[in-house]
C-alpha cells in the first residue's frame, strides 16, 4: 500500500514538473539602442500560466536590432541592425535553455534600414524600408548568413508627399505553404506576392501578382488566419485593416475595418497585427495620439466584428505578441520604454491589465519560443 502511495505521489510530483515546463517560453526582445540604454537582444522566461518573468541573457552592442526571427530548430536567431547605410543583418547562435546568444556573423543587405526579417532552412529575407527592397541572402551550414543572393526593388510613390515620396517596403511574410513572400509596401500602397524558389541561386523571389490599397493608406504589416484562407493587411496611414481573400498567390478585397476610434482626433499610426492561436480573434495597434489596440472577433466569412478597444498604458505600441498559450497578450512600447502583461479572456477575446510590465529600453520586436 505505501509503495503505492509512493508512486502516485511520484506521477503527480512528475505530471506537475512537466506541467509547470510547459508553461515556461522564452521571450526574445529585439530594441532600438540609440535613444536610451539598451544592450541589443534580451531574452526573458516567461510563464505563460502567472504572467511572471525573468532575464535570462541578453546581446552586448548590438546596435538597433529592431527585429528578429528564430530558425524553426531554435538554434538560431536573426536580427536586422538598422543604421542608416551602414544597416546590417546579423546572426547568432542560439541556447534555447540558458537564452545565450553567440554572434556568428553579419552581412551587408545592400539596403537601407532594414525593418523586418524572416527566414527558413535556406534563406533569410529582409524588407529595407528606406531603400524600398527586399533582400534574399543565403544561409551557411554553420547558420550563419551569406552574402546577398538577390535584390527586389520597388518602384513608386503614392499621394502622401511626406511619407510615400518613394517605396518602402515595411515586410515580407511567407505564405503558410511556404510557397510565396508577401510584401507590403508603405510608399506604394501595394502588397506584392512572390513566388518562392528557395533553391534558386539569382532569382529566389519571381513576382506572381500585386494589389493595391487605398491611396494614402500605406500598408505596413500583414498576418494569414489560421486556415490560410484569408489575409488582413494592417495600413499605418489611415489605421485601416483590408481583408483579403487568399488562393496560390492571389489576393481579392473582402471588406475594411478602422483600428481608429468613429470620434477620434488626432495622428494615427497603426503599427501591428497578430491572431491567438486558437485563430478566433485578431488584434491591432495604433500608436500617434491613441496608444490603443483593437481586438475583433474572425468571422467565418473572413470579416472581422469590432469587440474591445483599450489603451495600450504607454506611448508607442510599435509591436506586441501573444504567447503561444493564449492566456497573455503583451504589447512593447517604444517610447515608454517597457512591455506591458495583458491577461486574454479566451472566450471574448478582450484584454485586461495584470498590472505587471516588464522595463526595458525601446522595445520593438517580441518574439516566444520553447525553450
């Protein structure tokens, strides 16, 4: 009887242990590194069952690694270093259970201030929001990155002299099959769709088609449902999201949505886009004069219906994420210099504040994986 006991005890204690692990993620913060003190690339635990946090290890001098991506095996991450032309794209290897970071290399993407980052087994492809490009470079067997493969320019401007006086491309995405680049362009108001030819060696990215936006709107970020079916461009100028249908590299208008308040006043800079995992609600920022994200609910048709609008409790929510558990949404500040813990009701989809946030200079990219 006691040698049983003792054995229930033990798979309780066991299951608890495995529970508590699969609670925990690593959080990784790409920051700007000019305006305050900040060291590159921090990686945080995160328990996605509390809402509580810990600093495991961050960079040193790194300058603005904005954003970052992490390989599909989480051996490795890599980040853009924006600065101007001296702009590069990094690579480092990466301990999954201590948070290390080693760097390995950095390559020139021949273009200016890189603002997104993407990669797979092969390539790493960059958008350079000044240069108005993207840029394919390829990848070593050590992980790290080699010289650029390929360089897609835009061409173009669009209505608004100040910020679309020529193209700029905000992102690239890959498609869930992996089989095109989406790209928005904020100076043209275009999104463009490339196929993906991950071995080619000149010519990785063929366009297959283009749409375009709202005159004015400038799409900035974009994020598929969970079913592939559709795709929400958010667009930073108007604070509009399009709804687009999605089938092999086509794009069709569905409807529009405002992330801006019908009374509002003031600047809009809508800023970032993301799904819960479960893939029933889709969340938006907008930073200006709101500081605010929008939540709507994912409708069957691919529309979208409004559900909460709250304020982001700092000044410039440029991006935010949500853990892959559903139970937090946190939301980087820019400006404030923190990362603010939203708790997610899943059921409703509407955010509350844990009163927990995490202080860390320009936070601009937020990005969970297992540890």
């Amino acid at each position: 009887m006691m040698k049983q006991i003792y054995f229930y005890l033990l798979f309780i204690f066991t299951i608890g242990v495995l529970q508590a692990q699969e609670s925990k993620f690593n959080l990784i913060v790409g920051t700007y590194t000019k305006t305050c003190e900040s060291k590159g690339i921090y990686v945080y635990e995160f328990d996605s069952q509390t809402g509580d946090f810990t600093l495991k290890s961050n960079t040193e001098n790194i300058f603005n690694p904005s954003y970052l991506t992490v390989s599909s095996d989480t051996k490795f991450i890599y980040s853009v270093s924006e600065n101007d032309k001296k702009t590069k794209i990094n690579a480092f290897k990466f301990n999954s259970k201590n948070g290390k970071l080693e760097f390995l290399n950095a390559q020139d993407p021949k273009g200016l201030n890189s603002c997104y980052i993407i990669n797979d087994e092969q390539n790493v492809i960059t958008a350079n929001y000044s240069s108005g490009n993207i840029s394919v470079l390829g990848k070593n067997n050590d992980g790290s990155i080699g010289a650029v493969k390929q360089l897609v320019q835009h061409i173009g401007k669009s209505i608004n002299a100040n910020r679309q006086e020529a193209p700029h491309a905000h992102m690239v995405y890959f498609s869930p099959d992996k089989k095109y680049v989406l790209a928005n362009d904020l100076g043209t108001d275009k999104v463009y769709v490339y196929q993906y030819n991950p071995n080619s060696v000149t010519q990785v990215l063929t366009l297959k088609s283009s749409i375009d936006v709202k005159p004015g709107s400038g799409p900035r970020h974009l994020i598929f449902s969970k079913n592939g079916k559709y795709v929400y461009v958010l667009q930073e100028l108007d604070g509009i999201i399009t709804s687009f249908s999605y089938a092999k590299g086509i794009l069709k208008k569905v409807s529009e949505t405002s992330v801006v308040a019908p009374d509002f006043k003031g600047d809009i800079g809508a800023a970032d886009i993301h799904i819960s995992p479960d893939g029933k609600f889709l969340y938006a920022t907008n930073r200006g004069t709101a500081n605010a994200i929008s939540a709507f609910k994912i409708l069957k048709n691919g529309k979208l219906e409004f559900v909460q609008r709250t304020s982001t409790l700092g000044k410039g929510p440029r991006n935010f994420n949500i853990d892959p558990t559903g139970n937090f949404l946190l939301v980087g500040h820019q400006y404030t210099n923190d990362i603010v813990i939203f708790k997610r009701d899943k059921k409703t989809g509407t955010l509350t504040n844990t009163g927990k946030k995490i202080e860390l200079c320009s936070p601009v990219c937020l990005v969970f994986t297992k540890i």
